[in-house]
C-alpha cells in the first residue's frame, strides 16, 4: 500500500477502501473476507507475541513502530 500519512483522515480511508475493493477485482463479498482473514492473522499474530513477552521471551518495553492501521 501507499503511503496514505499526508492525506485527510477519511479520504485515507475511503483510499485504502478503494484500493482493497479493486484488489479484489470489485468482489464487495471477496474483500470482506480478506479483511477477515487479515484481522485474524494480525490477532494471531499479537497473541503469539503477547504470549513471548509474559514468558519473558522478547522485552515488553521494546520499541513500537508507528501506527498506520485503518
């Protein structure tokens, strides 16, 4: 995806909107399910590092990258 920080927060949106849907090749049903599946992976993904950072695996205190999320 583009670089959407110099943009207005809703045209930001309606830009990544855009761009989902005609990843999807204009499939409404098709880009709803791979938002879906990518929420779910992020959730996995967080899960897994929450998990790591109480067993004392990675610092809890580590640096965090700035957030982009729509």
């Amino acid at each position: 995806m583009s670089n959407f920080s110099a943009l207005p927060e809703n045209s930001r949106y309606e830009q990544a909107c855009d761009q989902a849907i005609a990843m999807c090749n204009g499939n409404l049903r098709s880009t709803i399910k791979a938002l879906i599946m990518a929420n779910e992976y992020l959730e996995a993904e967080l899960e897994e590092l929450q998990t790591a950072i109480a067993a004392g695996c990675a610092p809890a205190d580590a640096p965090r990258a700035g957030s982009n999320a729509a």
